[in-house]
C-alpha cells in the first residue's frame, strides 16, 4: 500500500489503515524530514521510496507483524532495503524522543500501580508410550499379509 493511495481517505479511515491518526503521521514525517537530508547528504543512490512510504511501511511492519520479505515486495524493493529503511525510522523517531517510550527509572518515580500478570507459557514434553521389543513385534505381525 503506499501512501498516494491512503493519503485521500477520511481521518477515521487513515487511522483504521495505518493505525495512527494523521495528525500523528505528519508529526513522524516533520522529524524525519530534517533527518531525510543528513542520510543523503554524504552521497548515493537516491532512495526508491519517498519518506511518506518509508514511514508507512515502517508502519505497517509494527503494526500487521509482517515479514520484511513481504513487506518488501509490497512496495517493489529489496529485502536489505526494507530493514536498513524500518531501522532508520525507528531510531530517527525514538532520538528525537517525542515518540520513545519512559525508561525504567521513570515508571519506578511514579506513583501508579501497575498490576501485573505473569503467565506460564514454557515448553512442556509430551508423555508418549514407550516403545518395547514386546510392543513392536506385535505390531510387524499384524501388518504382514
């Protein structure tokens, strides 16, 4: 999905398909700008992608949990791309710091309460018969014809 399609959509609509508000999107896309012109000034190619749709597709792998294989064909670029563009993304929104999520220090600071729930969720073997010389035996003879 790039952006030229989704850029006309309602708000709602915006939000049910990128899974931020726009207002959100365009501050994203006011950071990376500035950003944008330091990762091209020391020279190569020019990205295939404008910055819109290196944001949406950053998006998009958050969000749907998809491949970076599958992300990649969905807007025509190699799979190395794909990853070197989501990586950048993320760290150039979480060093501005506006969208980064508060340390531990500072959920240790505050007075709320959190609940938390833990779950067991490890491996556990399966029981399966054990195999004897009595057991297999009876079972060849069965399947001879």
């Amino acid at each position: 999905m790039k952006y030229e399609n989704i850029q006309d959509y309602s708000d709602e609509q915006f939000r049910r398909v990128t899974g931020v508000k726009r207002t959100t999107f365009e501050k994203m896309l006011t950071i990376l700008r500035p950003a944008k012109h330091g990762l091209t000034s020391k020279g190569g190619p020019k990205p295939k992608l404008c910055l819109e749709d290196m944001l949406l597709a950053t998006l998009e792998y958050i969000r749907e949990y998809r491949t970076y294989a599958h992300v990649a064909a969905s807007y025509g670029v190699c799979e190395s791309s794909i990853y070197r563009i989501i990586k950048w993304v993320e760290n150039t929104l979480i060093k501005d710091g506006a969208f980064s999520l508060p340390g531990r220090k500072a959920l240790l600071k505050s007075d709320m309460d959190y609940e938390v729930v833990l779950i067991d969720a490890t491996e556990s073997p399966i029981e399966r018969p054990k195999k004897s010389k009595n057991t297999t035996t009876v079972a060849r003879k069965r399947n001879i014809p």
